[in-house]
C-alpha cells in the first residue's frame, strides 16, 4: 500500500442524512422505529455541508400536512445536518 500525502484536501464538501418526523404533534429527529411507524409525516434528507440537498423524500403518512409544518420539519433536519457536519469537520479536521 502506498502513503501519499495530498497538497490539499480531496474532501470537496461534507454530507450528512437526517430522518425526522412530527409524532404526537412534535417535531423529532432521529426518529427510532416506533416513532417513525406512527409518525403523521417523515422525513429522509441528505444534505452537503455548504447546505445543498442531495436528497429529501417526505410523506404525510395519515392526512397532508400545512407548508408551515413542512418547513418547520425540513429546518429541523437542516440543523441536525450542521450539527453532524460540524462533528465531522471537527473529527476529520
């Protein structure tokens, strides 16, 4: 195996994936099995640490949701995405 060392860093940018969901009228992240099986609406999403979404899949499991819930929802899972982005800025350097 070859060691070589890099004049800059190969990481373009960060990712990070999130589920999140509203259980029992509150906003959840990381939701575990049963929070998400009675979720009113989960959320995936995969975002890069400049912010840019890679993925994001939603579905109002039992009646649709308002846009304000959506948006309350979707910046949940935006800052549990910083904050692992921040974690593996930190690990990685």
């Amino acid at each position: 195996m070859v060691n070589k060392q890099f004049k800059t860093s190969p990481i373009l940018d960060y990712v990070a994936a999130v589920s999140a969901g509203i259980v029992r009228n509150k906003a959840l992240l990381d939701l575990c099995y049963e929070e998400d099986s009675s979720a009113e609406i989960d959320m995936n999403l995969v975002m890069t640490g400049r912010g840019k979404i890679i993925e994001l899949q939603a579905t109002a499991e039992k009646v649709p949701v308002t846009r304000s819930v959506f948006d309350e929802l979707l910046e949940l899972a935006s800052q549990g995405i910083r904050d692992l982005v921040a974690l593996e800025k930190n690990i990685i350097g």
